[in-house]
C-alpha cells in the first residue's frame, strides 16, 4: 500500500476520524483510543451498547506495555511468541486510554496485529488504535474491504484495501488481570497453544452457553448473525435438512458430501480443516445472506480443540435446529 494513503489514514485518525483498515483476523474500525470523541464515534457507527469494551492497537510489544500498569511474566512470554498475531491480552489498564474504550472496566485488551498496512497504520500513528470489528453490532464481522463498505459505507471516513483477511475470524481473547489466564473468547491462536507457553489456563465457558444468562462486561454472550434465520444441526440430522433443501429456498453450509443435484436450496461446500473453514465462514455466511433465503442451515463442525473457535462461532451466528435439544 502507498504511504501516502497510510499517512492520510494517520491523519484521519489524528483529527479524530475513523479508518477501517485490515487485520489478518478481520477488518478493524479503527479511532484514537486516547481521544473520547473519536471513541465514541466508533460506538456510533457501529450502534454497539457502550457496555462492550474495544481491543487497542498497537505496533509492538513495547507500546503495548505504556498502556498496561503491569505487564506479568506470562504477557512477557505470550508476547513474544504470538505478536504480531490474532492474540489479545487483557490487563490492568493505564490512564491514558480513555474509559470508553474499556467500558469503564478497570482492564484494557491490547493486541499486534499481524497485517502489514495494520502495522504501517499504527507506527505512521504513532499511538494506541483502538478499533472492534468493522461491523454494525451483533452482525458478521467483515473479512474484506467490500463488506466494510456495505456495512458501514459513509459512517467511516476511510477504508483502507488490504485484501481478503487470512485468518477469518476474531483474535482469541485471554484474560491476565486476575490470578491466572482465562480465556474469554477462543478465536485464531488456540488453547492448546497458550498453554504450550503459560501452562493450564481456564476457559470462560459461558460465551457458547446461550442458555446462560451473560456474567460481566466483556463477555455477553452476543449473537453475530446473519439477517436471515440462521440454524446450526449436527451431522446426524443431515438428512433432516437435505429433506428441507429439496423442497425450500433455503441455503446451507455444509461439510463435504456436497453434491445432491435434486436440491433446491444453495449449498456452500465448507473445508474440512479448522483453518480453511475459519477463512469462509463469514464470507459464505454473507454471501448466503444476501440472496433472500428463507432460512441458512450450518451443519456443525466436528469437536475437538482445534475446531473450538470456529463452532464458537457458528453458535452466535445460529440457532439450534431443535431448540429443546437442552431441555
Ligand atoms: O481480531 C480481533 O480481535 C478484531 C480485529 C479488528 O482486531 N477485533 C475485534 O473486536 O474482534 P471486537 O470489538 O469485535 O471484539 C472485542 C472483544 C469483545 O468480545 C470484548 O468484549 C472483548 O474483546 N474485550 C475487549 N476489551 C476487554 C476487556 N478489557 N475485558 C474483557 N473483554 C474485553
Ligand atoms: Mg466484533
């Protein structure tokens, strides 16, 4: 990219504006977090409740340790082996991120991104960047520049083009401000990974339990759903939805086995790995919901770690086929 587009970036965001720009996990809506106005512009365009605090941005290690007011031997280590990367650390946060930006909470996420036009944004920058996925609220985040565009369009001041994200999903989200690591939101860096590094870490369960009542700011159990009705099946019940694709204008993700030329419905053929799958799922997502379906069917994927942010995932977007299946 020009570095006079990422030096008029910089600039929009020193005049307080908003830059959507791309991360490797998704596109981020991107304000100075040091300055409220801007802040609460993001919170504007998004229509996000104030309660949900934002991920800072910054360029290395090194910044990100003027905006925590301790930096413990576990973010030493984590740092070092995943940023830049889909990894955000929450700590105690200092002053000079602004109480929008963490919802008054006493702690701020603080994450690198590992982007080349994200990191030459932030040193042209020069400061903490706070941006959430370029989404309205409780929509599918945006993993291209087109989908900023149609979700956000003339609420952002400048979308920088980086291409299709390589990740797809949001960055894992792990908790160091209490007495050991929580992970609060699984997504591109995996459990298994952290504790390679830290140890055992608790899970924060919650968030893919919509049965269970929210618990604190920071962890709602928050849908990302298409506008169409979005309904998640086990693989046994695939021949249940096969029966409803011959017969409706529906459409489906669904896990190989894809070719039934009887169907009605459109069928999106997802990949088999965890990886590939987390790059498509909301692009195909966006894509089935822009055709005027009457309904998405997402066929689950299997268990097992390396599939726990991606079922995440596909749980806020959905809901349960059968709804009394936990009754
Ligand atoms: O991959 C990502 O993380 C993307 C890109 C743009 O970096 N950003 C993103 O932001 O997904 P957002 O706002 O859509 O999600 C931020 C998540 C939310 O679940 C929020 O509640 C949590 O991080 N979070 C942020 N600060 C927190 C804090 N201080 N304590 C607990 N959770 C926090
Ligand atoms: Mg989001």
């Amino acid at each position: 990219m020009s570095s006079s587009l990422i030096e008029s970036a910089a600039k929009v965001l020193r005049g307080g504006g908003l830059v959507a720009f791309p991360t490797e996990t998704v596109y981020g809506l991107g304000a100075d977090a040091t300055n409220a106005a801007a802040v609460a512009r993001i919170f504007a365009a998004k229509g996000r409740p104030s309660t949900n605090p934002l991920i800072v941005h910054v360029a290395d290690p090194a910044i990100a340790k003027r905006y925590a007011t301790v930096w413990p031997e576990a973010a030493r280590t984590l740092a070092d082996r995943f940023w830049p990367g889909p990894l955000t650390l929450v700590l105690p946060k200092s002053p000079t991120i602004v109480e929008g930006v963490t919802a008054g909470l006493g702690t701020v996420g603080l994450r690198v991104p590992d982007h080349p036009v994200a990191l030459e944004l932030l040193r042209a920058f020069d400061g903490p960047v706070a941006a959430p996925s370029a989404n309205k609220s409780n929509r599918i985040s945006p993993t291209t520049a087109q989908h900023v565009r149609e979700e956000l369009g003339e609420a952002v001041d400048m979308i920088l083009d980086g291409g299709p994200c390589r990740v797809g999903i949001e960055s894992t989200v792990l908790d160091l401000s209490g007495k050991g690591p929580v992970l609060l939101r699984p997504g591109g860096v995996s459990r298994e990974q952290i504790e390679a590094i830290v140890g055992p870490i608790g899970v924060f369960e919650g968030a893919v339990r919509h049965d269970q009542a929210a618990v604190s700011p920071g962890q709602q159990i928050t849908h990302y759903a298409p506008r169409t009705p979005a309904y998640r099946f086990d693989p046994g019940e695939r021949e249940q939805v096969d029966e409803i694709l011959r017969d409706r204008v529906a459409g489906a993700l669904l896990m190989g086995r894809g070719d039934r030329p009887e169907r009605r419905g459109t069928i999106i053929d997802m990949p088999a790995d965890a990886d590939g799958y987390a790059r498509e799922l909301y692009g195909a997502l966006r894509e089935l919901d822009g055709m005027n379906l009457s309904a998405i069917y997402v066929e689950m994927p299997p268990a097992g770690e390396v599939w726990r942010a991606v079922r995440d995932r596909v749980y806020r977007a959905t809901v349960d086929l059968r709804p009394d299946r936990y009754a």
